[in-house]
C-alpha cells in the first residue's frame, strides 16, 4: 500500500531479506549468541548497494534483518522487522526457512566400526575398496544401550534405522540383532526403518519421533545426527555422548569449525549441553539441572553478546 506522502518521491519498502533455506543452521547459530552487527558483513544479507534491482524502479530499501531470534524461548520475528513492515505497508521478503519446535529426537549411533573401521585397500589400480565392520559384539552392545536409555528416559519405542535391504549381511546382522534384543525388553515397542525413509520423514515432520529413540550403525548415525542438529538450529546447539562399557567421552556434535576459528561466532552452547549430559552420567543431576536452566533461560532472553 502506497502511503501519499511517499508518491512522488522515493517508496520506502518494508524489509528485504535474502536468507536460503540452506544458512539455517548457520544463521541461528550465530544470531542466538552473537550479534550480526558486529559482522561486517553478514553471510545472510545483501549489502543495501545490491538491493535495487526492479528495473530501476524508484524504490529506497529499507534493509532489515529478519532472522529468527529466541523470544521467552520462542523462535520469533525481530521486533525491528516488524516494525519496519508496519512503517513501511510493503516489504519484499526473502525465503525464510524456521527450525522446527518441539523436536526431541533421541539418536544413538554406533561409534567404533562400520565405515569407520578404516580398513581400506586399493584392489587393482583405479578400483579400492573399503570394509564396512559390523560385529555381533559390537552391535548388541549399541542395540541393548538403545533399549536400556529408552527405559530410563521413559520413552516406549525403539526404532532401527537400516538399509538391510542392500547391505544384506552387514545391515541384516545389525537388524537380525535387535529384533533378539527387542525381546529382552517386551515393555518397550520396537520397530524398524530404512535409512532413507527416515530422512524423508524427519524433516518433512520431526515430530512423530519424539516418542522414539533411533539407533542405527556409525555412517547412519553420523549423517542423522546432523540432520537432526539442523532441525533446532545447528550444530552449535546440539550435544552428544560416547558411552562405552567402562569410560565414557561427551563432546559437541560438532568439528573444529575451522571457517569461522577466531571471528568469535562459535556458539558454545553445544559444549555446554555436552558438559550437562557428563553431570547427568555422573549422577550429579542437580548440578547438571542448575547449569541447564541457566542456559535455556539465557537463550530465551534472546539477547545477543
Ligand atoms: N567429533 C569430532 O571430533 C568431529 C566432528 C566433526 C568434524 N570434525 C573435524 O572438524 C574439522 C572440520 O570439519 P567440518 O568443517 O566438516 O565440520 P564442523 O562441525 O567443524 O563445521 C560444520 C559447520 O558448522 C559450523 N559450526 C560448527 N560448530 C559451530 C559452533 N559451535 N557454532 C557455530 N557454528 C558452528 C561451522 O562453521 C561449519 O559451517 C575436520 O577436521 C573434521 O574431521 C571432528
């Protein structure tokens, strides 16, 4: 809507915002913690030189930034985009992809073979082959943990997520096992799933496997997982632990994030939610609850800093 006072001379347009599905994780992880401001130029937003583009048409843009930020825990448009469309009748908006609430998906993964076992060998020049382990030992030892956390965190179903239907004896093994081990636990419904199918259906809706622990061989695990990070927000925010038998190492989800070492945008909520998985392991939950509720309500101030 053209507001008279703006006819003959320069339109101001609401907000325009370039954001692609594809900086999702990016974009919550550093705006949750960091301030795009102090970015010279952020990753998500055309400088307001590129902005004029509609046939030279008399437009003077009013850039703003309408990446999601936490609100009382909440993802929600900025205030200042919304006053800006208010202000202006009209805006352009770029395509905005939103994490999706109320995701809590349990996916356990095993951690020391498969594709991982790095056993590898060239066959003849030009054709290698690579050995993808899985062991009986191995594989009951992540399929019985599966049941046994789903017990502890009261959660009914079991799920494994497979592809026995093309790596018959690897996968098949996997599977044959936890449909034994399923009958240790007859309190807890197991079921199964092919690899891709689970994909398809996580991201589409993640929400019918909040009832669900997922556990499937290393490469699967690996894949899903970051997913799944990227379902919440990114691997910034997601936490992980390797319980073995004896020792047990948690850690972020995520690498070293070499591209963006020493710019200050790591978020360092990944680790943190790590250390509070370590508490809870060591049964020091009221340690682990007081430095959880410091962060989530950090994180719902949605300040930045
Ligand atoms: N568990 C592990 O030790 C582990 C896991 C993954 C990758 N790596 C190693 O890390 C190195 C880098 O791998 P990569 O770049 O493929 O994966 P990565 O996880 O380091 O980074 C992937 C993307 O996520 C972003 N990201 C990661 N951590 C973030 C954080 N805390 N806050 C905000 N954004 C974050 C990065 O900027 C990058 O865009 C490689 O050497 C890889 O082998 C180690």
């Amino acid at each position: 809507m053209l507001r008279p006072e703006d006819r003959e001379f320069f339109f101001p347009l609401g907000f325009f915002f370039p954001w692609s599905g594809v900086s999702r994780q990016k974009s919550l992880d550093d705006r949750s913690i960091h301030d795009p401001k102090l970015n010279s130029s952020p990753p998500n937003k055309l400088s307001d030189g590129n902005v004029i583009f509609i046939g030279k048409a008399p437009i003077k843009w009013e850039p703003v930034d309408v990446t999601p930020i936490l609100k009382d825990g909440k993802t929600a448009i900025p205030d200042e985009a919304i006053e800006s469309v208010k202000r202006n009748y009209v805006a352009l908006k770029g395509p905005l992809a939103t994490p999706y609430d109320n995701v809590d998906t349990v996916l356990i993964r095993e951690n020391t073979e498969g594709e991982y076992s790095g056993i590898e060998h060239v066959v003849v020049d030009g054709v290698v082959q690579s050995i993808k382990l899985i062991t009986k030992e191995a594989s009951e030892r992540v399929l019985r943990f599966a049941f046994q956390y789903a017990r502890s965190i009261n959660k009914k179903k079991v799920r494994v997520v497979h592809k026995a239907t093309i790596m018959k004896m690897s996968d098949g093994l996997f599977l044959n096992l936890a449909r034994d081990i399923a009958k240790e636990f007859p309190d807890i419904e197991f079921d199964a799933e092919l690899l891709d199918n689970s994909c398809l259906k996580i991201v589409t809706d993640p929400t019918p496997y909040n009832d669900k622990v997922l556990v499937m061989p290393n490469l699967y695990g690996d894949i899903l997982s970051d997913m799944c990070a990227g379902l919440i927000g990114g691997l910034g925010l997601t936490p992980s632990g390797n319980i073995g038998n004896e020792c047990s190492i948690f850690e972020a989800v995520h690498g070293s994030a070499p591209d963006i070492a020493g710019k200050g945008l790591a978020n360092p909520t990944a680790l943190l939610l790590s250390s509070i998985m370590m508490l809870q392991h060591m049964n020091l939950g009221e340690h682990a609850a007081r430095i959880q509720k410091a962060t989530f309500d950090t994180l719902a101030e949605g300040k930045v800093s």
